[in-house]
C-alpha cells in the first residue's frame, strides 16, 4: 500500500474493485433483472395467461398434476401462481435422485400448455449461484458482496470532493470522464450501493461465517433447521399406503390463518400415512416480512404445528432480506430499484474500464492485456450473452427436449465465443464491433416476440419492447463512441 491514510484506501479500493469487479458485473446485471423475475417468466411463456390466478386453485391443480406424474416422489414443493406470475412451480425428487422441475398451468396444472424455459427464475439463481453447484456459488456470491461493501467504503474514504461529484462531468476527456462517470454514478445510488451490497452479504452470512452455527448445535444442521422453521413438521414415511387428503381445504384455512396469499407449498411423504403438507405466507406490502408456517397432517387435513415468527433476530433478518430482494414493493418501487441496480451495474462497468485508462500510459504488460480483454468479454460481452438468452426463448422449437437448458446452453456458448473473440482482436475494434452486435441482438427481441406471437399489443410486451430498443439505442452510442477518432478502448 502507499504512505498515507486516504492514498492507501485509494489503492485498496482499486484493487478489491478489480479483484471481483468481473464477477459482481455479473451478479448486478443479474440481480437487477431479476427484480422483475416474475415478468420476465411471463414473457418468457406467452401462452400462460397472466395474471389474477388463485393460489389456491393453482396449487390444487399442480398437487393433481404430481399425484398423476410424480406419486412415487418422497417430497413435492410448489409456488402457486399468484397475481404477478402466470404459471405455478413444482419441484420434485426424480429417479435417481436428482430434482425435476416444471412450470404449470395454474388452472389444469398441466404444463403443457406452457414452453419450457427457467425464465426470470435464470437471472434469480444466477445472481447468487452463478450456475455452480451447492455451495461454492453462494460463497463466491457473498464474498463478492463483501468485497463491494468494502470497495464502496473505501472509495468514500478517497473521494476529496465527494458532494462536488454529484455534478461533475466532462465528455470527451478521456480517462477524466471515466472517472467523471464513476463518480457520478457512485454518488448518485449511493445509499442504494451501500444497502444492496450489506444485504447481500448477510442473506449469505451463514455460509461465509457458518462458525457460530456449528458451534452452539455442534454441527446437527438439523437442529438448527428445527429451529429456524418450527412448524415445518419432518417426520419419516411409514411406507403405509394412504390417500392424501383434499388439499383445497387445507390451503383456504391456510389462507385465512396468514390473512395473505400463499407463497409455497411443501408435502412430504405424499401418498404415505406420514404424509404432511406444510404451507408459507406470502409477501405483503410491510418491508419486513411476516414469515407464517402452518402444517397439516396430509392423510386427515387436520392442523398440527403453528407458526408466527416473532423473534426480535430472524424479523431484523427478514426486514433486511425484504430490502434486498424489494418482494414487498408496488410497481413503482420496483422500477426504482431496476434504475439503481443499472447504475451499480454501470458504476462497475465504468470502474474496470477505468482500472485500464489510468493505466494506459505506462508500460503495458500481459496483465494489463488480460483486464483490458476480460473488461470487454464482461462489460461488452454479458448484455449480449444475456439478449441471446432471450432470443433463444423465441427462436428454438417450443416442442424442443431439454429446451430450458438449451436456453441457457445458448447463452453460455456465446460468452465463451465472446472471450475468444476478445482475445483475438485488437481491443478498440472488439469494443466496437461486440457493441454492436449487442444493440442489434437487443432490437432483435421486440423483433421475434412480434413475428411469433399472435397477440403481442399488450403492456407487457410492449414494455419489453420499449427496454430492448432504448439499450439498442444506448449500444449504438457506445459503440460510435469507442469508434470515433478520439476514442480509447
């Protein structure tokens, strides 16, 4: 580090930015996506019909669809449509071992009448998973969050002119507008950045620091599920053949005792005199969720186990969880929080371009050939890979097997192409040419909605349709810009 407090948080925040900037690029992209999860899956499967479904219709509905399709599973879990998604989600235990996964029509439970894809529930899973096994994306994803905290306090500590910031920018000077844009963007959301990035890390902190857990319960993780859920009742099957009972029943008292819509369903032991059918509160308008569990003996639908979750802890747990995710809010909030996830995502972006502009001058090495070519594989390279995501859900056979994992197949062959081509061309020319064919891959999406859909004028659609061509239109200028005479990579 240098001499000197502020000159050695300056460095510091250089380098935590560097270290993960790549990987939160993607996370924030990602994560300001999926605040729209449940739209973008509604888009993604234009033949449901969106979006007034009962939730306790629909989960009648998919608990008939598995007892016909997965009798033989020793645990179903479903989320019934409810008034933003147009479909329910069941998952199951396959043969084998393995975990199937169907999206339902809310009213048959036939899935069907529905293509297959993971929708916005791919963006949802990403931000925090990044497409790796159990757990290794989650602690990649909060030591991500840790570092941006970080990376966010010490880029206060080395502003001079923090307030000065919020409106200074001058174009066309180079390394001084990328630093102009950083700032800007910085200032602008702070209070945002610090919230999303402190959220983040705690949703995750019993993986990061799982010491005190295993410590107070001795490593008995079960014990500590018992206690986090206390009406989740688990008990083994008898292996004593029993119908279940009629679930509509159970779901209305469910209902009535949250006094909200329900968010998921869980039956163990279907078809087995052990069976149990545990229900969970949905999300209302309180920031702070109010998490409800109630139980069911499956075989007589009477209630066994109760929960209002009270303690001081999980409700501050909760309440910051909320805050994260933005469940809680209206449409308006949710668009908010879209704005500001574009401009941490943004702020990133302008960081590691940054990290090469002040660097430019001086003699170049093989490290700075490998940021300069990863910055444009990630800033350049992740909205194309995520358009073509979308371009997929349109193009490939609705009738395709396997068609949800083609989907992201897709996406993650043509990053990879992204890569190579980084690699191989000079740099100015990559930003350029990649830019480019992200603002068409993203005027191409109202495109093919519109020529494989019947009925496309609906708010929805038209929406999308308005983002797509708005970011086309916002490519088109970055890519002139980093083409244009005066321009650096």
């Amino acid at each position: 580090m240098k001499p000197g407090f502020r000159n050695a948080m300056t460095w510091l925040h250089d380098w935590a930015g560097l270290i993960v900037g790549w990987l939160l690029f993607v996370i924030a992209l990602a994560g300001t996506l999926s605040v729209f999860r449940s739209e973008i899956g509604n888009w993604m499967r234009p033949e449901a019909r969106c979006c007034a479904a009962d939730s306790v219709t629909a989960g009648s509905a998919a608990v008939r669809w598995l007892g016909k399709h997965a009798a033989t599973s020793p645990a179903w879990y479903i989320q019934p449509a409810d008034r933003r998604s147009a479909t329910s989600y069941a998952v199951w235990t396959a043969p084998g071992g393995d975990f199937a996964q169907k999206w339902l029509d809310p009213e048959t439970g036939d899935p069907a009448t529905v293509r297959d894809t993971l929708g916005g529930d791919f963006f949802y899973r990403l931000h925090f998973e990044l497409e790796l096994p159990f757990p290794w994306g989650r602690v990649l994803a909060g030591a991500a969050a840790v570092a941006m905290l970080l990376a966010l306090i010490t880029g206060i500590v080395a502003h001079r002119r923090f307030f000065v910031d919020f409106f200074t920018f001058r174009a066309g000077k180079g390394q001084r507008s990328w630093l102009d844009a950083h700032n800007v963007l910085a200032v602008t959301a702070l209070p945002f950045h610090l919230m999303i990035a402190f959220t983040g890390a705690l949703t995750l902190a019993n993986l990061i620091m799982p010491w005190g857990a295993s410590s107070l319960y001795r490593g008995d993780m079960a014990a500590v599920w018992k206690d986090l859920y206390p009406a989740a009742v688990d008990r083994p099957a008898r292996h004593v053949p029993a119908p279940l009972a009629p679930i509509a029943p159970m779901l209305g008292k469910a209902k009535q005792f949250f006094g909200s819509d329900i968010a998921q369903i869980a039956i163990l032991n279907p078809g087995d005199a052990a069976a149990v059918v545990s229900v969970t509160s949905g999300e209302d308008q309180r920031i702070g969720i109010q998490r409800q569990v109630i139980s069911f003996d499956g075989t007589t639908g009477r209630p066994i186990a109760t929960h209002v979750e009270r303690r001081p802890a999980l409700r501050t747990f909760n309440f910051l969880y909320a805050l994260h995710t933005a469940r809680f809010g209206e449409t308006l909030t949710r668009w908010l929080y879209f704005v500001c996830g574009l401009m941490l995502t943004a702020l990133i972006g302008a960081g590691l371009v940054l990290w090469t502009e002040k660097r430019r001058a001086q003699r170049r090495g093989l490290g700075f050939a490998i940021v300069e070519r990863l910055n444009i594989a990630i800033v350049a390279g992740t909205p194309l890979a995520f358009a073509a995501f979308f371009l997929a859900n349109r193009l490939l056979p609705v009738d395709l097997a396997q068609r949800a994992a083609t989907e992201v197949q897709v996406m993650f062959w043509l990053w990879a192409a992204i890569l190579v081509y980084a690699a191989l061309r000079p740099a100015r020319r990559a930003w350029r040419e990649i830019l480019t064919v992200t603002a068409v891959a993203c005027a191409a999406i109202p495109l093919t909605d519109l020529i494989t859909r019947s009925m496309w004028l609906d708010p929805l659609h038209l929406t999308v349709a308005l983002i797509a061509l708005t970011l086309a239109a916002g490519f088109v200028f970055a890519a002139r810009r980093v083409g244009g005479r005066r321009a650096t990579a």
